[in-house]
C-alpha cells in the first residue's frame, strides 16, 4: 500500500471514530509497524490534521473537525445522475426513492459552477420507461431476502405459461435492459436456477 493510500486510510478510521485508537490496533489494520503509524500521524498532523495523541493511550481528531467533500468533476456527476435515474425508471420504488436522495444530497454540495447545469434535468439525457410489470411489485422483498439470506417461496409462469411454486435461496439480481432476472438456488431441483 502506498503512502498516501494509507494516510487517507488513517485519516478514514479516525473521521469513523469518537473514541481514541491506538497506534498498535492501527498497525494491525493497515499491516504495517506501529513506527510507522507514528511516522504517518506526525505527517497528518504537519499537513494540518488536528490530531490528539498521547503516548499510551491513542489517537483520535480533535471534535468538531471536518473534512470538505470531495468534489466531482462533470462527467462523474453526469455519470452519477445517469446511474440515479436508471435506477428510478427501472428499479423498484425504494430503491428510485434513495436514488433521488442521494441526487438531492449531491446537488446540495455542488459549487455554482456546476450547480445549474447539474440542478436542471438535461434533455439529452432521457431513460426510457420500461413497463415494470408485476415484477416491480417485489423488488424490495427480493432484495430484502438476498441480504438477510432467507428462503423465499415464489410462484411463477414457466415459459410454456404453466404455474410453478418454488421454494428458492436468492443470491442476486441481474438487470438485461428491460428484464430483471433473480438468481437463485432451487431446492425443488438442488441446482442453480434463474427466475
């Protein structure tokens, strides 16, 4: 790991913390020596990172400290906001919720520059609306289910249009454009199957 890679890491785990760390469990999360964390605070501290230390004891940054965002520069934003609306014609209704929170949030921070440009819903910039069809109904249950890893009882229409009750592990969505597709583990069948 490079240095500067590390000094963002150090800076990371003291900005996630309100309780001071030590240099050892620092040097075991970042693999290095303890010197080497003395080395890498005594470099934050002279770049003007308020840091509190004492011998002994640990570290941590002085309350009330904060870093400014970072900030992107156009294309990331395109690239974000094209990301955020596929998310909110496709996805289900949750998720479009949270997509246009976190737009909200960026826009919040963008400087004037890019504000305007950004704030605005840019014509060239269109995604179509697929029909989410019954599908979309269940997209907050799917997700739910593949990220507490539970069993979920799904009936569907096989492709010869017969009905079909399976008791299914879900491991992941895949999107292909206009279809979202549920991978999963069929215990009817003891093989990876795809709904």
């Amino acid at each position: 790991m490079r240095k500067a890679e590390r000094l963002f890491q150090l800076l990371t785990l003291l900005r996630g913390r309100r309780t001071v760390i030590t240099a050892r469990s620092l040097a075991e999360y970042l693999q290095v020596s303890e010197r080497t964390i003395y080395r890498d605070m005594q470099a934050l501290t002279l770049s003007g990172i308020p840091i509190e230390g004492e011998a002994g004891v640990g570290y941590r940054l002085k309350p009330g400290f904060t870093i400014p965002p970072i900030m992107f520069n156009a294309q990331e934003l395109e690239a974000l906001q094209l990301g955020a609306r596929m998310v909110q014609r496709w996805g289900d209704d949750e998720l479009g919720a949270a997509a246009d929170s976190a737009l909200t949030k960026i826009r919040a921070i963008l400087p004037d520059r890019l504000h305007f440009e950004h704030t605005l819903k840019p014509e060239w910039m269109l995604v179509p609306e697929y029909s989410s069809g019954e599908n979309a109904r269940f997209g907050e249950q799917i997700r739910a289910a593949i990220k507490a890893q539970k069993i979920l009882n799904i009936q569907y229409k096989t492709a010869e249009d017969r009905k079909s009750s399976r008791e299914i592990w879900p491991l992941g969505l895949v999107f292909w454009g206009n279809v979202w597709t549920l991978v999963s583990w069929c215990e009817l069948r003891s093989d990876y199957r795809s709904f």
